[in-house]
C-alpha cells in the first residue's frame, strides 16, 4: 500500500503542474487573413484555413488542449473540417489527431511521420492516412494548398505548406521565430538542411506572404531572409572552429560564436546559446562522418 501510496503521489506530482498549466492555458486566435488563422496554445502553432465549403488544420498540439482548440475553431467558423496537415511528428504538433481525425477527415503527412508514429506505438486515429513524399497539391475549390517536403532539417518527415491564393505558408519547426531553432538530430535533422529547407521557402513564397513559424510570433519575408544569414554564419564559424582543432566542450564554452544574435534574444527560447552551438558542432561532425 505504502508503495502504491507512493507510486501515485509520484504520478500525480509529475503529472499535475503540466496539466493544470494545459487547463488554465487560454487558445489565443490571430487573424493571418480573412480566411486563414494561427492559432497559439502550447507547443507549435495551429493554421486554420477556411475554404469554401470545408476547414482545412495544420498541427493539433497536445490532446489536452483538444476541446479548447475545438471551440476556438467552431467560434470562427461552422463549416466542417476536412484535413489535418501535420508538418512533422513531434507530440506538440500530433498530440491532438485522434480527437480530430474523424471519418470525415483526411490526415496527411509526410511518410516518416507516419514511420515514427508506427514506431511509437501511436493507434491508427493518429496516423496519416494519405502519406506524401516529396510534394503534393491539395487541391480545394476555392483554394491550392502545397505540402512540400524538406530533407533532413528539423527532422526526416518535415513539410512546409503553402497556401497559394492566401499566400500564407506553415513551416512546422523549420522555423523558430527570434529564437534559435531545435534541430532534431536523433530524428534525422541537420544543421545543413535547415538552411537548405529555409531557403527553399524563401524561394517558394514572396515578401508579400505572412509565416506561420512552428513556434513564435506570426512572421514576414524579412524575418525569415533575415534568420537564414544567421544560421549560415554561426555553422561556418563552427566550422571553422572544427578545421581550427576545437573540440566541443571549447566550442560549448565560445560565448563569442552567438554573441551578435544572444544580444537580440535568440538563446532566450528553448534552445540556449550553448545548445545551438553542441547542435550544429555536433550535426557537422555526424555530416563528415556520412560522406
Ligand atoms: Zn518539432
């Protein structure tokens, strides 16, 4: 009994600050563009797109957070919702399918979110039904939707989707505004095609489009062209820091990497200075060993 007594007050210790922060966390709606909205809870950013006859969703955040997202939906529109885009796996972005994923809805991802949520044992409400490879258009009547895959950048299943009349795009995690990104390198991400990705937005979209980030406030053009110099010199000097001998403890403690961009708030998110600089040293060095 002792036992139980204190196996359940372990349960409920480590359960209950993340749930009562969930159930006192208010779903707060930005209007993108008459038809588009982001919606902001916790974890990533939810896109809503309001077509003519049917409701398109991209990313669900976690399951307790469902019904609140639930009635934010029905208060702007009471059309049914059709799709479920996820950008990539991650549970703060996937936690909520099963409890949208009804009949009525088509669930698409790219085919490694469906291979990772297989893996972690996920049941099949929240795995994608239509799985797509490299690009896909979702055709709608009063609207085309783009689901572009990027290789290797947050993870190995991101898509990045372009609402083409709306000109708003999603780009899952492979944007994190005014703060460095979470690169996934156990999920197959890389320092490399996260550039490689953000560039291939940049060229898809135009500086009238408005940006949905993974996480962060609703984003332009500039903030993204902005952010991709960013990445490009701290992985050179990283570089250069490995051609110079540097290890990565040495490379851990170089405040003088990320200075320029610590000074602006970047390392104040859930990646800090120090991590961003083990990531990207640590993606360079998985990148020499894969060639
Ligand atoms: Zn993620």
């Amino acid at each position: 009994m002792k036992k139980l007594l204190f196996a359940l007050f372990l349960i409920t210790s480590l359960v209950s600050p993340a749930q009562n922060r969930l159930d006192n966390l208010e779903i707060i709606t930005h209007e993108v563009t008459q038809n588009v909205y982001m919606l902001e809870g916790s974890g990533g950013n939810i896109l809503i797109q309001v077509g003519e006859s049917e409701v398109v969703m991209i990313d669900s955040q976690y399951a307790a957070l469902s019904d609140k997202i639930k009635k934010e939906i029905a208060r702007i529109t009471d059309k049914p919702l059709t799709y479920l885009i996820n950008t990539h796996y991650h549970g703060d972005h996937t936690g909520g399918n099963e409890n949208f994923n009804t009949d009525k809805v088509t669930l698409i991802a790219h085919a490694n979110v469906l291979n990772r949520l297989t893996e972690n044992g996920k049941n099949e409400n929240f795995l994608p039904e239509k799985v797509i490879e490299e690009e896909f258009e979702l055709s709608l009547v009063d609207e085309n939707d783009l689901i572009i895959h990027v290789h290797h950048a947050h993870t190995d299943g991101d898509s990045f989707i372009y609402l083409t009349k709306n000109n708003v795009v999603h780009m899952g995690d492979v944007f994190f505004n005014g703060r460095y990104p979470f690169i996934d390198l156990d999920s197959g991400g890389s320092i490399s095609g996260y550039i490689t990705a953000q560039k291939r937005v940049l060229n898809t979209i135009n500086e009238e489009t408005k940006i949905v980030p993974g996480h962060g406030a609703l984003a332009s053009y500039n903030d993204l062209a902005t952010y991709i110099p960013m990445l490009v010199d701290l992985k050179a000097q990283i570089q250069k820091e490995i051609s110079d001998g540097k290890n990565r403890k040495e490379v851990a403690k170089n405040n003088s990497i990320t200075k320029k961009y610590d000074a602006l708030g970047f390392g104040d998110g859930f990646v800090s200075s120090e991590r961003i600089r083990t990531t990207i040293y640590d993606s360079l060095i998985l990148e020499t060993k894969d060639k």
